[in-house]
C-alpha cells in the first residue's frame, strides 16, 4: 500500500511516529519526507495491520494535522524487512 498524507506532516516528528506505528502493528516499508510538503508511506502486512495503519494515517501524531490521506496500491521488493525512515 502507497500512501500520500497531506497537511502539517513535516517538522512534527510525522516520519519518527509512523515508524513507531508501523513497528507497533507489525508492517513491513519505509516513510519519507517530499519536496511538496507531503509525507509518503508504503507499507505491507496483512489486511488487518494495513486497515489499522490507514486509520491511523488519518489522524497521525498530535502534532500533525492531516488534511488528506491518497492511498493506492503498491508493492514492497522481496528484500525489504523492518520499517525504515527514508532520507
């Protein structure tokens, strides 16, 4: 799953707490800051730990303010383990 969240997501520790998300729920990906202002998530796991990811994507951490959340399919490399926070 791609993900592409819009709003106050830069400088509010959004990356660092998805990571802390994606760990808690079990997710394989990364997270990464754009250029636009936006945050960029791919991520995979089961039904169940995707479904609660995308509802937390909608909230974010208490410092954010989600505007909007795109999601769109997508598919990890074989290669990717853990999740990681992009640069």
């Amino acid at each position: 799953m791609l993900a592409r969240v819009h709003g106050r997501v830069q400088g509010v520790s959004f990356r660092y707490y998805t990571q802390s998300q994606a760990v808690r729920l079990g997710l394989r990906g990364w997270v990464r800051n754009k250029q636009d202002g936006s945050v960029e998530v791919c991520f995979a796991g089961s039904e169940n730990q995707i479904t609660m990811m995308k509802q937390w994507l909608q909230q974010g951490p208490s410092y954010a303010r989600v505007e909007l959340v795109e999601f769109s399919s997508a598919t990890l490399s074989e290669s990717c383990s853990g999740f990681s926070i992009r640069y």
